[in-house]
C-alpha cells in the first residue's frame, strides 16, 4: 500500500463493508476495481491467456504471473496419467479420476459425486435453488452456464448450433443429425 487513500481501500477488504455492486448478479466488493474485475467474467471475454496450459483467465496480468509461477512448482506427480500438480491436495482430488472415488454423498438421494462443487450444483435440483438471474427478463437457472446460453439465445438471437445438413441455424441442437 503507497497512499493514504490506498491503505483505506485495502482496510476495506478486511471488513464487511461492501459497496460496490455488479450490475448483472448483485454480488458485492469492497472495492470498484474487484467489481470491475468481477463483471468481465460476465462478459465470457477473458483477456489472458497461459502459454504452457492454454488456460484463460478474466483477471489481471498480476493474477496471470502468479498463474505461471505455479508451473514451475508442480512437483507432484500422477503416477496413472504423468500429470503434474502444486499442491498435494490437488493431486489427491485429482487420483479420484483414476480410483472412482465419490466422496461427496447427496443428502437428498443416492448419487455420489468427486467433486464437492459438483455436488452443490447437483443439490440445486432438489432444492429449487437458483442463483444466476437474467438481468433483463428475470429468469432464474441453476447453473451460470445455463444463464450464459439464455442471452447468447433470447436475447441477442443467437442460434448456436448450425447443421450443414439441413442449412439451417437452430436454437437447440438438431437430433436426426446429432448436432
């Protein structure tokens, strides 16, 4: 922290206070810039790019050469597949691909999943629960993918999927061609 000004934005992130909002979902920030950073991942444009794995990434150039410093640590080692990991942990979860390992359980029914995020999505079924809102027409969805897909269609008319077999540009995919 350089400035005066800059010490009580960063004191900011250590509080509750909050009072920048995305405009899209309403999810608050302590500060404009992590709004601002926030908003691109609603924009699906994502401005960085890893030369070694071919991820992109919304934040900044900072985040992107913390990014590449962990190429360089990965010593943890995949002995099924030859991948590589930085932390114990992520090799853990990962060797679970390997093992069929499913140890997040659904309260709610019998499925089993290796990811806790995964269950979390899945849970959503059961429950109704719909977090991303379409900011112009107030649908809901359960996932922010699904949400993404519901303004690239209805609302900017885009028609994602195109079969050369019939020329034609549909909203969902065409199943005698399995497009």
């Amino acid at each position: 922290v350089t400035t005066f000004s800059n010490l009580g934005l960063h004191e900011r992130t250590h509080t509750e206070q909050k009072d920048f909002s995305c405009k899209i979902c309403d999810i608050s920030f302590p500060t404009a810039e992590e709004r601002r950073l926030h908003s691109k991942e609603h924009s699906g444009k994502k401005e960085f790019h890893c030369e070694q794995c071919g991820k992109d990434f919304f934040t900044t150039a900072q985040i992107m050469k913390a990014h590449i410093k962990t190429h360089d640590e990965k010593s943890f080692h995949c002995s099924e597949c030859d991948k590589y990991f930085s932390t114990k942990g992520n090799l853990v979860v990962h060797k679970r691909i390997h093992t069929g390992e499913k140890p997040y359980k659904c309260p709610h029914c019998e499925r089993r999943f290796v990811y806790g995020s995964h269950l979390k999505t899945h849970v959503r079924l059961h429950t109704n629960v719909r977090p991303y809102q379409c900011s112009e027409c107030g649908k809901a969805f359960r996932q922010l993918f699904s949400l993404k897909s519901h303004q690239k269609i209805v609302h900017t008319g885009e028609k994602p999927y195109h079969c050369s077999a019939a020329f034609l540009q549909l909203l969902s995919s065409c199943m005698p061609c399995d497009v």
